[in-house]
C-alpha cells in the first residue's frame, strides 16, 4: 500500500513538473512573439516615417563608413612609423653586435648540431 501512494506521488510530481516546464515554455515563446512583431513593427514605423530616401541614407552610410576607413587608415600609417621609430634602435643595436665573430645574435641561430655559424666544419 505504501508503495502505491509513494508512486502515485511520484507519478503526480512528475506530471507538475512536466506541466510547469510546458507553460514556462509557453512563456518564453510568447516573449519571443512580442519580441519579434515589436521587431517588425518598429522597421515598417522606421521605413514609413524616416525623413529621408533610402538613396539618400545609402549614400550617407557610404560617406560615413569612407571617413572611417579613412581615419583608420591614417591611424594604422602613424601606428607603423611609431613602430619603425621604436624598433630602428633595437635593429641597430643587432646589427652592430651581428658584426663581430661569436656574437650572441650569430650563436642564437647556430645549426642543431652545435657548431657555430660560420665554422669551418660547416662547408
């Protein structure tokens, strides 16, 4: 007996929950709804009440986005000369030390087998 009330519990706990899941859906799908027919509305009021041609506002969205390409542009340019400025000394400074026999820049690209670049085992 006991064990038929235990299940007929379980079984209408079960059958709750299923129906809590099934409106809490239901919900949220109705908030999509609302959300997609505000969507909808809100482009036709746009279309219908925008103070200009669509012609008008392609060629302003044209101009704007060539501004800011433009813009960008001239940041990227004054990035690089920035960047040449930093690395010219470190380059520099490379190039001094890769002059002398032995230097640390020639050892750090020596062949795997340990012998230094520029050895006379290396022909």
């Amino acid at each position: 007996m006991a064990d038929e009330a235990i299940g007929e519990a379980t079984a209408a706990a079960v059958v709750a929950q299923a129906r809590a899941d099934r409106e809490e859906t239901d919900r949220v799908l109705l908030l999509l709804a609302g959300v997609g027919v505000g969507i909808l509305f809100g482009g036709l009021l746009t279309i219908l009440l925008a103070p200009q041609s669509g012609q008008q506002t392609r060629h302003q969205l044209r101009e704007s986005t060539d501004d800011t390409l433009d813009r960008l542009r001239g940041a990227l340019d004054d990035l690089r000369v920035r960047v040449e400025d930093v690395a010219q000394p470190g380059r520099e400074d490379a190039a001094r030390r890769g002059a002398g026999a032995g230097s640390p820049v020639r050892e750090a690209h020596s062949p795997a087998d340990g012998s230094a670049v520029g050895d006379p085992g290396d022909s």
